[in-house]
C-alpha cells in the first residue's frame, strides 16, 4: 500500500509540475533563454552543483572508514527537486530580481536531465534506457506538438473536442512510456511543456501562459504538499518496518554516516558548486548572468539549490540493496531539503529586508 502512495505522488502527481517546461519555453521564444551565453551560464552552475556535492560525499564517507559498497551513494545529493525549490523561492517572487527564478529554473532541469543520465549510467544494472521506449516517446510528443499548433484552426466544435481527447491520450501516452523506458515520469511533465506553443496571439497571450496560469496553483498548493507527506510517511515506514535480517547487517554508526554525507552534500555541497561554477562561468568565460544578476544575488537560489526529494529518493533507492540504508539515505533527503529551504528562505527573506530598510533610510533622508 505505501508503495502504492509513493509511486502515485512521486511518479503521476508530479507529472502536473510540466508548468516547468511551459515557463522555460516561455523564456527561450520571448524571454532571457533566447540568449545562448546567458542561458547556458545556468547549465554550468547545474554541473557544479552535482560535481563538488558528489565529491563531498565521497569524502565524508572515505573518512569515516566505512565499508566501500557505501561510496555507491555519492549521486543522491547532486540532484535538485525543480517542483520544490521553485515553489519555495514564489514565496519571495516579488523581492528577488527577475532573473533569479530562471536561473534556478534552468539550473533544476538541466540537473535533472544530468541525474536521469547518471541512473541510466550507473545505476541501471546495465540494463541502461529502453530505445524502443524513448523513439516512441518522440514520435507521441511531435504529435502533441503538431496537434497543439494546429488546434486553434479547428473550427467545429466536435473536432476541438476530439482533438482535446487525443491531447489528453497522449500526454498519458507519452507519460506511460516515459516510465516504461526507465526514465523518471516527471520528465515526461517537462518534455510536454517545452514542446507546448509559446507564440504570442492576438489577446497578448500564448498557451503556453495560459496553462501556466491553468496549473501552476493546482501543482504549488497539492501537488507538491502531497508529495511532502507522502514522502515523510513512506520513508518513516521504510525505517520502522524493514526486516531483521537488513537491521543487522548494518551498524548504527553506518548509517549515521550516510545520513550526515547526503546532508552535508545538499546543505553544502549543492549552494557550494552551483556558486563556484556560476562564478567561473562569469568571470573566466565569454558566458554571461542574466540582466542585472551578479553572482551574491544568487546566494539565496544556490541554497535552494539543496532541496532534493525526487531524483535523489529515486538515486537513493537504487544506490543500496540495504532497505533500511535506503530509508535513512531518504531520511539525509529529507533533513537536508528542510535545511537547504530553511537556510534558502531566511538568507533571502533577512538580505531583501535589508535592503528595503537601506532604501527606505535613503529616502527619507533625501
């Protein structure tokens, strides 16, 4: 039944997070992302932000002189949730600069592209991703795509029907196939949204926005919260229910040292690479920020940056064969997430105070 409860909030519900995809088209047909050299200083941040993460872990878990089967674990702190770092950084949408949130919108993304790529590397059992499964995925969404464009000249209202029918099928399609080709499904959910039309028509607005509009509360007010819940009650079960003969294969000090490297690596780790590689990328390469950004306003989405939940539970269930080193790598997701947003949302809610009480002063004393 737990299992059940993970595989619909983990695997069907975040799916609805393709609100993601339909932002960054958004961006890359009107926005920012039009500009190769500023959207690709976002996808070098993201590969720093999985590379010192994974190497702090490494070395916690070389020096605390445990078995070598735990090293196995270094990519569960390397993944960031996009759903929930995003809907944590909308509470502060109106004090952070615009660029901000796309930034780690970017970042989000490409790092779970990277985490997807690294469990069908290393994690897969070398049975690596279904082909036949991801050519069909392609075919299904250039029809979604081919469908959505051509659906505002249908003119009977039977066909417009029909046709929101077969979106309908298809977005299940390519969702299903997605799973069965052994890539994360909340893929799927980005796949759709980046292949959604963002053309601006005659009302000053595209789908792609208005779907946005359509979703995003729907995805930030029960999606994500169920998610949260589900993933709190199945990974207290998983530690409290897990057979003898897996509790005494192991020893406490172990698992407190799985705990404490996934913890350090997001709390760490994550803010720690995404910052470096963002600041390299600025200042030794021809990449750019976006408008206005400098490197000290993106401290706050850096932090945020170590919020992990879907990639790393699903990194974490394939890194051991031990369920109950299993539940306590989720319990280091968890309790470095909770850090990482906490730590994320107080920098950026005490620096934009600041600043408003600087600004505020100058005023008054003009």
């Amino acid at each position: 039944m737990l299992n059940l409860l993970d595989f619909f909030a983990s695997d069907v519900l975040l799916t609805v997070f393709f609100v993601v995809g339909l932002e960054l088209v958004e961006e890359l047909k009107n926005g920012d992302l039009g500009d190769l050299k500023r959207a690709s200083l976002p996808a070098l941040a993201a590969i720093g932000g999985i590379i010192v993460p994974a190497a702090i872990y490494l070395l916690v878990v070389h020096f605390a002189s445990v078995r070598g089967e735990f090293m196995h674990g270094w990519a569960i702190p390397t993944a960031t949730d996009v759903a929930f770092s995003l809907v944590v950084l909308q509470f502060f949408k109106h004090k952070l600069r615009s660029g901000v949130k796309l930034f780690l919108m970017v970042l989000a993304v490409v790092d779970d592209i990277i985490g997807i790529v690294i469990i069908a590397l290393v994690y897969s059992g070398g049975r690596g991703v279904a082909v036949p499964e991801v050519l069909l995925v392609v075919v299904l969404v250039t029809f979604w795509a081919v469908l959505l464009r051509h659906l505002k000249n249908i003119e009977s209202s039977f066909n417009q029907v029909v046709a929101k029918a077969a979106l309908v099928l298809l977005a299940c399609s390519v969702w299903l196939f997605v799973l069965k080709s052994g890539v994360h499904p909340t893929i799927a959910g980005v796949i759709l949204g980046l292949t959604t039309p963002a053309t601006v028509e005659a009302d000053g607005t595209s789908l792609a926005t208005r779907l946005v509009k359509l979703f995003g509360p729907f995805n930030n007010l029960v999606v994500v919260p169920i998610f949260a819940v589900v993933s709190i009650v199945v990974s207290g079960a998983q530690m409290f229910n897990t057979s003898p003969a897996y509790a005494n294969s192991v020893t406490s000090y172990e698992l407190t040292v799985v705990v404490f490297a996934v913890v350090f690596g997001l709390v760490v780790g994550k803010p720690l690479g995404i910052l470096l590689f963002a600041w390299i990328g600025s200042h030794l390469t021809p990449l750019e920020l976006f408008h206005g950004l400098r490197v000290r306003n993106l401290v706050g989405a850096a932090l945020l940056g170590g919020i992990g939940f879907t990639v790393s539970f699903l990194i974490a269930a394939l890194s051991f064969s031990n369920e109950l080193v299993v539940a306590f790598a989720r319990l280091g997701v968890l309790v470095g997430s909770l850090m990482s947003a906490t730590a994320g949302s107080a920098f950026i809610y005490f620096t934009t105070r600041t600043t408003r009480k600087t600004a505020t002063s100058v005023e008054n004393a003009v």
